[in-house]
C-alpha cells in the first residue's frame, strides 16, 4: 500500500510521501478491505474510482469523482463531495453527509448512460443535473436539488426531499420524487392524477412529452 503510485498533478508519488500510512490486521480478500482518510481530502480526487469491493470512510470533505464508476463495496463520505461524485456508477453504496456538487450520479461529457446501479444518498443539498442519463439505481437527495435533476433519465429513482428546479427535462423513463416545491415545472409534463404512496398524497406527472408521446415515459411524484 505504502509504495502505490497516485497522480500528483502531472508526475506520480508513493502514497508514503503525500499520507501518513498505518496498517492493522489482514485481509485475505477485497470485501475484508477497509480504507480511512482522514485531514483535508478537498483537492484528493477520484477516491473510490472504479471500486469493487470493501469500504472507504472519508472523515471529511473530498474532491471531484468520489465513487465514480464504483460497482461495489461502500463509501461514506463524512462532510461534503465535489462533482462527479457517482458518475456512471454501475453498484455499491455511497453515502455524503454533507451536500453533493454538480452531475452527482451523471455521466461524463460524450456518453449517454449515466448511473446504472446502485444507491446513493445525500444527506444535504446536490448540485446542477444529478441523475443526468441516469438508467437505474437509486439516488436520494435529504435537501433541495439544483436545476435539471433528472436530465435525460431513463431509469432508475430519484427522491428529493426539499426543492428542485426543472426536473425530469428530456425524461423517457424511470421516477422522481419531489417532496417539497418544483420550481418552474416543465410544461411539457402531463398531469395524470393524484396518488397515495406510504401515506403520503403526491400528483402524478408523465413526461417528457417535448420528445413524443411514444417516449414520454418517465414518472414525476410530487407531493400535494
């Protein structure tokens, strides 16, 4: 572990020589590893990239792509992440405690699937476009939802638990849940009807029509 080579800006160092390491006991396989950061982690990026198995903790805020392309194991981050966090996640658990940036669960500039498997949740707020390509999974957001949220969606659960604004554009299937305010609901959504989902009443949307009848599959739950 100590001699692992990491990026550092444009040349690569042992981990020795950028942390402070300690080890105890053994693992004998990847679901026993357990990996804890802690100090100021806001400019380590990709923590968790391409993960499979085992479990991060990360005592504080981190950088961009926390637990992109993760299939397995769990992260739980104990403060904020910056964006990217769970772009194009394929499995496993991430938890931020604090609020997410932009493109949480999205995908990257020139590909069409984001997020695909999976759970994510956010105790705070989340940024621009969570969810954008989104085709399954489970993503749950404990505060409000910047703009865009489900852009592109094609599968998969959102739950926001405050605000969003504009949510479910180009959306040809899967379902958001809003329970606080859309702001500036698409108008290209149709209103089907009221519905009653573990106690609570929400009204029932279908969309996105701007793209034709035949793809406007996607469900919009927002609470009365």
């Amino acid at each position: 572990v100590k001699t692992t080579k990491l990026w550092w800006g444009n040349r690569q160092e042992e981990v020795q020589r950028l942390f402070e390491v300690s080890i105890s006991g053994e693992a004998s396989k990847a679901e026993e590893v357990r990996v804890v950061f802690e100090g100021d982690l806001r400019k380590v990026k990709r923590i968790g990239y391409e993960m499979s198995a085992g479990e991060i903790l990360a005592e504080g805020s981190v950088g961009m792509h926390c637990g992109a392309r993760m299939s397995g194991g769990s992260i739980t981050v104990r403060g904020d992440a910056d964006c990217w966090a769970g772009c194009e996640m394929h499995g496993g658990t991430l938890v931020i405690e604090g609020n997410a940036g932009d493109n949480l669960c999205a995908c990257y500039r020139g590909e069409t699937t984001g997020m695909t498997g999976g759970k994510v949740v956010v105790n705070g707020n989340a940024g621009e476009c969570v969810g954008q390509y989104m085709a399954g999974g489970e993503i749950k957001i404990g505060g409000n939802a910047d703009i865009l949220a489900g852009l592109d969606m094609k599968g998969g659960k959102i739950v926001i638990e405050g605000d969003a604004v504009m949510v479910g554009a180009n959306m040809t299937g899967g379902e958001i849940v809003v329970k606080g305010k859309v702001i500036d609901m698409m108008p290209t959504f149709k209103f089907i009807e009221e519905v009653t989902v573990d106690g609570e009443r929400f009204k029932k949307y279908m969309g996105d029509f701007a793209l034709g009848e035949k793809k406007a599959k996607g469900t919009l739950l927002v609470k009365s």
